[in-house]
C-alpha cells in the first residue's frame, strides 16, 4: 500500500534517508541501483518507490481471452471498420458508464445492454463504453486501474487485474468494448480485449498518444481538443495512419524500440468544447470539411465522425445529454450524412455521486460524470434504432 506522507517532517526524513542511500519507504535499508553506479544523490529526487508489476505476457496468459472472446473482438472491430467506412448502415453506439469503478455494477449494467443489443442489431452496432483510465483537469480519482479501492492507497497491480477480469465478463456477455487509452502503458495489459478506442481531448495533439494509435489494432476515435479544435484530430487521424518509430514496452516488460505500421482507421470524435456544443448539423458540416481537407477521400474519417453526446455537448447534465441524442435521431431519421456513430454516458441509475471507498457508495451511479439511467438509455437507444429503420425507408 502507499504510504500517505503529509508533513514537512516526513518529507525531510525522506530526503535524508535518500542522501543517505537508504529506502525511505521500507523499514529496512535495500541498496539501490543507484548507490551501485555512484549516481544516488542526482537521480529520482522525486520518486518514491518502483514497484515492480507483472509483464503483461504474464496477466494475458494468466487471464487469457476464450476462443469466443477472441471471435467477438475481431468480427467487432470488423462491424466498426464497416460503420466508419459506409458498407454498414447501422449507427454505431458506444454506451455504458463514464467510467468504471464497481466491477460487479459493470457486469450488471453489460447484462442489461446485452440482451437490449440482440433486440436492436439490425439497427445499431452497440458496443458498451467501459473505461478504466480518467484523465483529470488538476486532481481526482484516476480509475479503477490507478485506484480500485477509491481511497487513495493507488493499488495499480489489483486494478490492472479487476480492469482485464471486467473486460472478460463484458465479452462473456457477448459485448464488445471500448475504452480510452490515456497511459501508453497500459494498453499492454488490456488492448487484445478492447474493439474500439478513443484518445481524449486533452491529449488529441500529443505526439504520445498519436504514435501510441498508428500500432493499435482497431479503429481509434480522436476528440476534439477542449478549445474545440478540429484540426488537431484530423492532423491525429492523419498522423496515426503512417509509420511510426518510438520508445515503448514489450510483452515482456522490456524496455523496446516500436515500430508501426500506423493506423488508417482513426476518425473524429465531436464533444463539445470550452466555447460550447458542437454537435449540430452546421458544427458537424464545417468539421467534415475541415477533415476531408486533412484526409484522403477514401478514409474513415473523411467518411464520417461519431457524436460524444455527454462532456461539452451536454454540459455534462444527463438530462441535456437525452436532448442531444434525441436531436441526432431526428435528423438521422431526415437523412443527415455526416455522424456514422454516436457515444452516451450510461450507467444503472441517473446522474452521479461523490468519489468514496465501495462500501459509501450507491450501487449502479457513477463517481465521475452525471449518467444516464438505464431506464432512460433504454428508451433512447429503441429511438435511435427507429431514427435508422426510417431513414433506411426514406
């Protein structure tokens, strides 16, 4: 568990006990590298502690994806592709909670989207929205891999375990996933599992994150930047279609030089942004030209975008968020080009509560951005699905 440290004492204890060569965080004196090579008293002034986690060959092979998992994920990614290109007419829905922090809620809440999904597939490509990773404007809760036991105490080899066990269920229930990918990390552990990924707003023009989506295996939504940029995810999408080389990781842990062969699935994601909504039929006709100066012709992004209902395009109200998507299926239902998917922040029950250990919390209401209940996403989703059998007629 990590320690808490709080006072000025304790922080110059620590710097002593450093200067020293000594581990301040372990009652008994371990000899550090750094001592070894004769570098202790210029190097990790700021790190505590290295703890060392299991290589994500181990947590795959210990937590391995079934033969149906494996089928899912690759024909899933296959639908996306087809819905981002314009060969499948359905809508594709990225549904499910804003982020994950009570893995059995998250299962429950699959069960439900599950059998509503068999309904409604002839109509919408649902796949359930289940991040783990929550990138934060100053502090906060993290996400469930960062903190799973939401009290501070950081356990990060627990949560990479609870992340992937969650994956496992969502698929059992014959779901695919999707989730944001914020650490380049991280991915390691999880990726195999997931059919669609997005890159957030605040990290949209990250040169990180663009090398990290040119070597991912499904297609990859990047966000408008929080000003409300387009540029910057066109020139992600156009970034992340070529080659790439960059420090990374291997299966094994091992420090690796990546080589890609880049991306060309990756499309905009509208959210909204620090001036304001952008979801509207003239945000999302200017933001397709912007692209498709960008892009190729022939591109998923110059094809079409998805629509984030919730963040900047709801002001993160749940009830505004209903009123976007029902905006968007009407004017699906009239034929509007342009918007080949939407995503909505979806969790049991309505709106949201303060972050606090499992224990404190109501079962099935997130701890990070208001949701939709389910009772509602229910009634939206069966909209939608009536907004693309009209236009089909039309």
């Amino acid at each position: 568990m990590q320690q808490q440290l709080n006072t000025p004492e304790d922080l110059r204890a620590i710097r002593q006990a450093m200067d020293e060569g000594k581990n301040p965080l372990v009652e008994t004196d371990v000899p550090r590298w750094e001592d070894q090579v004769g570098i202790s008293r210029i190097v990790n002034r700021r790190v505590l502690e290295f703890e060392v986690l299991p290589t994500p060959a181990q947590v795959l092979g210990d937590l391995p994806l079934s033969e149906q998992a494996q089928e899912i994920v690759a024909y899933s990614r296959d639908e996306i592709r087809a819905c981002l290109y314009g060969q499948d007419d359905r809508l594709l829905v990225v549904v499910g909670p804003c982020s994950v922090h009570d893995p059995k809620a998250a299962l429950d809440y699959a069960r439900r989207l599950s059998a509503l999904k068999g309904e409604l597939d002839g109509e919408l490509l649902i796949v359930m929205r289940v991040y783990f990773e929550k990138p934060r404007t100053t502090v906060g809760w993290k996400g469930l891999i960062n903190d799973p036991d939401i009290d501070g105490s950081c356990n990060i080899r627990k949560g990479l375990l609870l992340a992937r066990r969650t994956l496992l269920g969502v698929l059992d229930e014959g779901l695919a996933a999707a989730t944001e990918f914020l650490e380049p990390t991280s991915p390691q552990y999880i990726s195999d599992a997931i059919s669609w990924g997005a890159i957030g707003a605040r990290n949209t023009e990250s040169q990180v994150h663009r090398q990290l989506a040119s070597g991912l295996s499904m297609p990859i939504g990047f966000k408008n930047a929080t000003d409300g940029s387009i540029k910057a995810p066109a020139d992600s999408c156009f970034a992340s279609a070529q080659q790439h080389t960059f420090f990374g990781i291997d299966h094994l842990g091992r420090a690796a030089v990546v080589k890609t062969l880049g991306n060309p699935d990756c499309h905009v994601v509208l959210r909204g942004s620090s001036h304001g909504p952008n979801y509207d039929a003239a945000s999302v006709a200017k933001a397709m030209d912007t692209i498709r100066a960008e892009m190729p012709a022939d591109s998923a992004a110059a094809h079409g975008l998805i629509v984030d209902c919730s963040h900047g395009n709801s002001g993160k109200d749940e009830h505004r968020q209903a009123q976007v998507v029902r905006d968007i299926a009407g004017r699906i239902a009239k034929g509007e080009q342009g918007i080949t998917g939407i995503m909505m922040e979806s969790f049991i029950e309505g709106g949201n509560q303060k972050a606090a250990p499992l224990g404190q919390l109501v079962y099935g209401k997130s701890i990070t951005d208001k949701c939709l209940s389910w009772n509602t996403t229910e009634q939206l989703l069966r909209e939608l699905a009536h907004a693309v059998a009209v236009r089909r007629w039309k």
